[in-house]
C-alpha cells in the first residue's frame, strides 16, 4: 500500500505566488495584491470552505501563464484591448489540471478573464463562481498598483469598479468589494499586508493529501510549469533529470535516490519562473545585467523549496547545479567539501544536457564533442571527475535515454502549445 503524503497548501501557494512576485518583470507583487483583495471580498459572500481555499490558490498564482513581459505588460493595460488577454489564463490551466486536485483551480484560473460582456450565455454558465471573485480582484490589484498612499486612490478605484457591475463584472461580486471597501483596513491590507501573515493570523487553508506514489505528477506539474515557458526550455529539465538519475543508477544508488534525484532534476530550474521569456530565447549574447538575472535563478530555487517541507531532502541537489567544486560557482559557493554526490549528479547532468540540446544562438553538439567540455571542466576543478567519468564510459546510453526523454517532453510541449493557441473560451 502506498504511503499517504501531507503537503501544507499555505506552504505551496505561498512559494509559487512569492516566487511569481519576485519577477523582475510588470506583475511584481501582484499576485499578493490580488490574493488579499479576494480574500476580503469573499468574507461578504457566502462561499464553502473549499471554494475560498481555490479562490487563494488561483488568486495567488493566476497570472502563472503569463511568459513574458510583453504579456504581462497587456494585463495591466485596462483597455483589456489585446486580442490574446485569454492565451495566458488557458495556460495556467493547462498546466494546472494535469495534477488531479488541482482540477478546479486550474477552471478558476481558465475563466479569470471571462468577462460578462465578453462571454455568451452558454459560456457564462461555465465559469466558477471562484473566477467572478478573482475578476475583481485582480482589477483591484491593477488599479492600485504605485500608489504611495492608497487611501488617496481608494475612491477612484470604487468608482471604476463600479463602473464595470452588470457590464465586465457580476453585480454581487461589486457589491461585496463595496462593502470590504468601506474599510481603510481593506485598502492598507492590499498594500502592506503578506500572505505569510495572511495565513498565520486570519486564514488556515486545508492540507493536500495523496499517495506517495501520487507525488511525481506533482513534480512533474512543476517540471512542465518550468519548461513550458519557451520552446527554447521545453526540454531542458526532462533531459537534466533523466541524464542525473542514469548517472545514479549506474552509480549503484538506491531506487529511492533515483526517485528524489529524478524530482530533483525537474525542480532544478523553478527559480527560472523569474526570468522573463525574452531573456530566456535571446539569440544573441547576453548582457552583463541579463546574465546576471540568470544567475538569480538557483537562489530561487532554494528559496521556494526551502518553504515546501515535503521537498526538504532534495533541496540543496536542486539548487546547487551550479556549485562548482573549487568553489567558484553560484550562488552559495559550496565546494568539494559541502557538495553531495546528488548535487554533483545533477551539476554534470545539467552541463551534459545543456551541451547537448540546441538553444537559440547554436545546434546542440554530440555526446562525444560534449565530453571534450566536461573533461576541461574536471581539468578546471568544477565537476566531479568520476562522475565524468562514469558519463563517458556510458556516455551512448545515457544520451539515447536523455534524447528520448526530450523527445517526449517536445511532443507534450507541442500539443501544449496547440491548446494554449486556440481562440475564444
């Protein structure tokens, strides 16, 4: 019998909304904003206590599915003019409903955009009352972006709101904002107050709980979140754990290890959920200040698994790949001494794959032409020379399993893409 897993859903929602928040692209903070201005309206409306715990999840991370920052700069355009305001929230869905219990948040996130005078009767019918709650709040949230004093904004934004009742939006919702806008509370919350706070003062959400056997399609739920974002990474984290997790098996690990090192080769990039798609399918070279956004990416990545206690043990393999054993990585500069063999695993395989896969300003190079690089690496003290060893020595086999893996990871990226372009709702 499978054993049964507990994650802490204020955990989750916390670290993905934090880490959505710390993008250095138009929707920072956002997400925050908006998840305190629907948790305040919910409280006039007479919601389950399942329907708010969906209504914080979306809310928190309902702009997921935007990739860069021309989308996200159309999202704050209140014109709502953009003719593809709807591919970002199918996106998130998309994604989302992949994981069975996420199911109906994924269908709030698909209709948070779903206007009513933007949809037919028929598609109205559809749309959870979740999504209706989160419109508003997500206005809410744009309206008051900047405001040094937001009190000073405060009467505007009730007036522009109701501007759009019986026309954008449902007319209950607009009234239960009129009523939590009747106080300053309301308005100094959506500028100050955390979700952190949220949660421990006035808002306990459920735990998740699921087979052990369950918690790879979360994985993997993150591992497409990652990669999805550009055709550019589409496969990159499916060949990165699949290359650490051969290195482990040959290695003579346990299944166990092979398990956590496969997981923690799909979350190794998580942190990369900052870094705008323009950056990430440049095709030219870097500058100094892009470059150095990159480099953010593996502090990130500790960051929101240092918050989820259920990824606890594979943490530091994930957020370490770019450690170097002489000490001159990033971003903590751990060295041979502090370096776990699953951190060194998933170092190589990261390079390996990098190597290997083609990126926008060149074609990937042979497993051969990539071994030449990592033994100069060895040569320079960054990669752990038995491990680059042992990928030569089997360096045919784990390229066929890492080419295999990508390939798999392109056609669901493809037949994501197909989804996520189509018109309408």
């Amino acid at each position: 019998m499978a054993e049964l897993l507990t994650i802490s859903l204020e955990e989750l929602v916390y670290s993905l909304s934090t880490l959505m928040d710390h993008t250095i692209a138009p929707l920072r903070d956002h997400h925050r904003r908006t998840t305190i201005a629907a948790y305040h309206i919910a409280f006039y409306l007479d919601l389950t206590w399942q329907q708010r715990n969906d209504l914080i999840f979306a809310s928190a991370i309902h702009d997921i599915g935007a990739f860069s920052i021309k989308e996200q700069k159309a999202l704050l355009d209140l014109r709502f003019e953009d003719q593809h305001i709807n591919q970002h929230a199918r996106a998130a869905y998309l994604l989302f409903k992949e994981f069975s219990q996420f199911e109906h948040v994924a269908i709030i996130l698909r209709y948070h955009h779903a206007y009513l005078n933007a949809t037919t009767n028929a598609q109205r019918a559809k749309i959870p009352y979740e999504s209706l709650i989160l419109q508003v709040a997500d206005q809410v949230a744009v309206l008051s972006m900047d405001a040094h004093n937001i009190l000073d904004r405060s009467a505007k934004i009730i007036e522009e709101i109701n501007k759009q009742s019986g026309v954008m939006f449902a007319p209950e919702i607009v009234e239960a904002f009129n009523k939590a806008a009747e106080k300053e509370k309301f308005w100094l919350d959506i500028n100050n107050l955390s979700l952190s706070a949220l949660f421990a003062e006035r808002l306990k959400l459920d735990n998740l709980h699921f087979k052990s056997d369950e918690l790879m399609g979360l994985v993997n739920m993150f591992r497409r979140i990652i990669d999805f974002r550009s055709e550019v990474t589409s496969t990159h984290t499916a060949g990165v754990s699949v290359v650490a997790a051969e290195l482990a098996r040959i290695h003579g690990s346990e299944e166990e290890t092979i398990r956590k090192i496969t997981m923690a080769g799909f979350l190794h990039d998580i942190g990369k959920l900052i870094v705008p798609s323009e950056i990430l399918e440049k095709p030219g070279k870097l500058t100094r200040a892009e470059f150095n956004i990159i480099r953010t990416h593996t502090y990130f990545t500790y960051e929101f698994l240092n918050t989820l206690s259920i990824f606890s043990d594979i943490r530091d393999w994930a957020s370490q790949h770019h450690e170097r054993l002489n000490g001159r990585g990033y971003p903590f500069h751990e060295n041979d001494r502090s370096l776990s063999f699953e951190s060194r695993a998933i170092a190589v395989a990261d390079v390996f794959t990098a190597l290997t896969e083609d990126r926008p300003y060149r074609k990937g190079v042979t497993g051969k032409e990539a071994m030449v690089v990592l033994d100069v690496d060895v040569q320079k003290q960054e990669l752990d020379p038995n491990l680059v060893l042992l990928l030569g020595e089997h360096q045919d086999e784990i390229n066929q399993a890492r080419i295999k893996a990508q390939d798999r990871s392109r056609k669901e990226y493809q037949a994501f893409m197909k989804e996520m372009n189509k018109e309408g709702f």
